[in-house]
C-alpha cells in the first residue's frame, strides 16, 4: 500500500503546485491596479484607462450604385434600334437615403483585446416620374424578352419611360479586435471577425406610347392613355455569412481631436437569387371602353450557392471629451463610408438564349454621423 502511495506523490505534489500558481496569477489579476495597464490603452482621452462598456449610434446618409442595371437605351432614330443613332444608356435612379447603425463593445483592458458587434440597417425606394424623350426614342436593354409580342426587335421603341427601385440592405458584424501599435499620437489596431449580410433589391421599368405614336402594325400597340405598357421587373436577393479581417488607424491632431482610417475585407458565402420578368399588355384593337388588350410574360428565376468579396473603407474626424463625472467618455465622429460587395447583381436575360451577368456587383456610399459613449 505504501508503495503505492509512494508512485503518486510526484504526481500529487506537481498537481499542487500548479494549483498554487494558477491561484497566484489569479490573485494577481484581480489585484492589478488599472494603472498598470496605461502602456495597452490607446491615444485616447482615458479615465485611468478604458472602461469595459461602450455603445455607438449612428445616422447614415447613403447611396446606392449597381452594375447590371442598365434600363434602355435613348436613341435619336424613332423608326430603329438595332443600330442606335448617337444612344446615351438610362441607368437606374438612386438617390440619397438615410439608414442607422448601432453597436456595443466590450474591453477587457487588462490585455486589450475587444469584442463588438455592430449592425447596420439601410433602405431606400425610388420612384422617377414620367420620363419623355422628345423627338428621341426609349429602346429596352439586353435584359428584357423582346419576342413576347410577337412582333420583331426594331419595333419596341417607347415614347415614355417609368422606373423604380427598391433597395434593403442588413449587414451584422461580430469583431475581435486588439492594438498592434500604439504611439502618444498613433494607433493602428487589427481586427477579425464574422460578417452576415442581406439583400434584397427590387427594380422596375414601365415603357408606353403617346396616342400619336404607332408601334410595328399596330396603331394603339402600347398607348398609355387606352392601358397599353411593356415592362421589365428585376429582383435580387441575398444573404451571405463568411469571415471578415481589418484594420482601425486613429491619429492625434491635438485637442481632443482625431483623424482616423478604418479598412475592412470580407468573403462570405451564400444563396443569391435572381429573378426576370418582362409582361406586355399590347392594344390589339376595340374602342375605348371596350378594348380589346393581348397580355404576355416572359419570367425567368435562378438560384445560385457562391462566394461575395467585399471590402469596405471609412474616413473621417473624431472628437473625445470625458464627462465631468470621469466614468464616461464622449466620442463623435463624421466619416465617410464606401462599399462595395462583388457578384451580387446577377440580371437575367429571360430569353430562350437564358444567360445572367456573373461579374456585376452593388456599392453602396456616402456620409456616417456617429455618437459613441464608453462608460
């Protein structure tokens, strides 16, 4: 018996030491005076030294840009546009929208390292009124059926032109992050984390005729004021998860006041479906109020699993002021923000020669207005 209590005391008195020193070093981390930790804190305005919490807000001033959305074509020959006379492309209208942002952080500012996540929401719906071309013809894109009412190519050329779209955008962020340089002036910090997105995007065209207008042998053919329209219908959606790496640059200009960089780079993986539809509602004869319309569709959907490289950069000023009662820092920022995420516009041709555009992708820019409390 002895013996064998004998073989396991090196193992005993091993295990115990090492207990001994765990129990030391946790002691000694719950001892650490937040002083001894300025050497990790960053250029900032500090209470001793960061504070574990902080939350942001932001409003955001943004637009969209897309490739693969290109609408018709405005011609100067009405009678053709096989062969487009001195064309300029009609592209989709985007304007300006305000969307938001929030986030929360937490720090760990014995070794610096900081766990965020940061959501972002941003919507915007266009509508362009009645555009007329004025001695000009409006010839549809390549991603619209041009058979569907049986007459040939050259005859659908439109008087007027209709368009709208609509655009949500749901981005979620989950980020580690910890300094690799710190100066009296300077900090460059990395980060890794995991990004999800989601898309949705709509777009829509409306083409018809003045009364006056003919259209191949049919002299109501598309006339807006009897009902008569050809239109294009576009939707896109996505959602992708992948990971996502960075950095945040922050430099001091003295009186509380900051210049700062951010660049991130991601690559996520996920469905993107597409759909195309073009419908015709063609006059083909009656009196009004009895008229007589021949209705077409063409729809085409597809669904793809791929992968979406996108990156993302952030410029702008910040100002830190700590509160009079020195437990909660004040930061303010205005930026600017560009992105851009590749692939995700895949436009159909819904023709029999059925195609989609691989390479195009969607951006989305503009100005970021940020409060941040760390407490």
């Amino acid at each position: 018996m002895s013996l064998n209590i004998t073989r396991f005391l090196p193992m005993i008195a091993a295990s115990a030491g090492l207990f001994a020193a765990a129990s030391a070093t946790n002691k000694s981390d719950q001892n650490k005076d937040p002083q001894d930790c300025n050497y990790l804190c960053v250029p900032n305005p500090m209470q001793e030294c960061d504070t574990p919490w902080d939350l942001s807000a932001s409003a955001t001033y943004q637009q969209v840009r897309v490739q693969a959305g290109d609408i018709a074509l405005l011609t100067s020959d009405r009678s053709i546009s096989i062969y487009p006379v001195n064309a300029t492309g009609v592209q989709p209208f985007d304007d300006f929208a305000w969307g938001f942002q929030v986030g929360m952080g937490y720090t760990d500012y014995s070794s610096d390292w900081r766990l965020a996540v940061d959501y972002n929401y941003f919507k915007a719906i266009n509508n362009r009124p009645l555009s007329v071309s004025y001695g000009f013809a409006f010839a549809p894109s390549a991603y619209v059926n041009n058979q569907i009412d049986y007459f040939p190519f050259q005859s659908l050329l439109f008087s007027n032109l209709e368009t709208g779209n609509y655009t949500l955008f749901n981005n979620l962020e989950v980020k580690i992050s910890r300094p690799s340089l710190i100066t009296p002036n300077l900090e460059i910090t990395t980060l890794f984390g995991l990004d999800t997105q989601f898309l949705q995007r709509r777009q829509l065209a409306v083409f018809s005729n003045a009364t006056t207008d003919t259209t191949g042998n049919t002299p109501l053919g598309y006339v807006s004021a009897a009902g008569g329209f050809y239109q294009n219908y576009q939707k896109y959606t996505w959602w992708g998860v992948g990971p996502i790496i960075g950095f945040h640059s922050n430099w001091h200009l003295g009186s509380n006041l900051y210049f700062f960089f951010d660049g991130t780079g991601s690559v996520t993986y996920g469905l993107s479906t597409s759909r195309g539809a073009t419908f015709a509602r063609r006059i083909i004869g009656g009196t009004v109020p009895n008229i007589n319309y021949q209705n077409s569709e063409a729809a085409v959907q597809n669904f793809v699993y791929q992968y979406s490289p996108a990156l993302k950069y952030l410029l702008g000023f910040s100002w830190n002021r700590i509160m009079e009662t020195s437990e909660t820092r004040l930061t303010l920022k205005i930026a600017y923000s560009s992105e851009y995420f590749f692939y995700l516009m895949r436009s159909i041709q819904n023709e029999g020669a059925y195609r989609s555009e691989n390479g195009a992708g969607f951006g989305l820019q503009g100005l970021i207005l940020n409060v941040g409390l760390d407490f």
